[in-house]
C-alpha cells in the first residue's frame, strides 16, 4: 500500500503531531493553563480527579484534532493519501493509547475507560479499512480474471 516515500512522510507527520501535542502540555505547564491548573489547586478529590480526566482526554483529543486540521488546511492531498495518513495515524496513536492506558497515572485517574473506548473505534476503523482493501483486491482479481476468460473465449472468432 506504501511506497517508501508515503511511509516517511506519514512517520515524520505522525511524530510531529505527537511532538507538538507534548510541546503543548509542557507549554501548558509552564504557562500555567487554566484547566490544569484549576485541577492542581482543586480541594475536592472527586473534583481534582474529574478535571485532570478533563484535561487529558482534551490532550489525547488534541492529537486527532491536529490531524485532522492538517489534513483540511491541505488540498494537495488526494483523497487516498488523506486515507492512507488518517489509517497510519490511526494505528500509531492507537500504540500510544495502548502503551499510556496501562501507566500508573492513567489508571489513577480513571482514564483507561475512556482511552479504551477511542482505541476500540480507533481500531474498527484500521479494520474496516482492512477489510475494504481485502474486498478490493479480491474484486480486482475477479475484473481480470474475467477479462482474461473472456478474451480466450473471443479470440477464436478473432482469428477467423
């Protein structure tokens, strides 16, 4: 599906996109953010607990959003390459998801739910386009293997 070419350009896109979205919640830190720091001054657990789930999944948002940005604000990409990053992205952010959702932190905070249900979605979609690729390839091969029968059955009567 991939020359080298795509590949690399949707590994360099996927990386800075999770490079800015770590740039953004060290930003967030430094420059005091509203919602992150609204969360570290709460009293209530209960509240504290709510607002950093808040801020984290507004993080993990904040991936798919920048990609999705990226991809509307840039119409030299066809519909196949906007396809082909969306599905790379996909199955790169879900690997992050999978590898955060298990951390002590996460868990504190109640968010494996949350990171389950957008890797479950995640995943459906690089599966249906799996499987869309599957079905047309096999409908490729059906188109030839047709033409090709139905050459052989012609081609005596061409040669009369």
């Amino acid at each position: 599906m991939f020359n080298e070419d795509n590949y690399r350009f949707c590994t360099r896109l996927s990386l800075q996109i999770m490079r800015d979205q770590r740039e953004r919640i060290c930003q967030d830190s430094i420059q005091k953010d509203v919602d992150l720091y609204t969360a570290l001054h709460e009293m209530d657990p209960r509240v504290r607990h709510l607002r950093f789930q808040y801020y984290i999944v507004k993080w993990f948002d904040g991936h798919w959003n920048r990609l999705q940005y990226l991809l509307e604000h840039h119409s030299e990409y066809t519909i196949d390459q906007r396809k082909q990053i969306t599905i790379f992205f996909a199955k790169k952010f879900t690997g992050l998801l999978d590898g955060l959702s298990g951390s002590s932190i996460m868990v504190g905070l109640g968010c494996p739910d949350l990171l389950k249900a957008r890797r479950d979605i995640l995943r459906e979609m690089i599966e249906m386009t799996e499987k869309w690729e599957k079905y047309n390839d096999e409908l490729r091969l059906q188109m030839k293997k047709h033409e090709e029968q139905y050459k052989a059955l012609i081609k005596p009567y061409n040669d009369q």
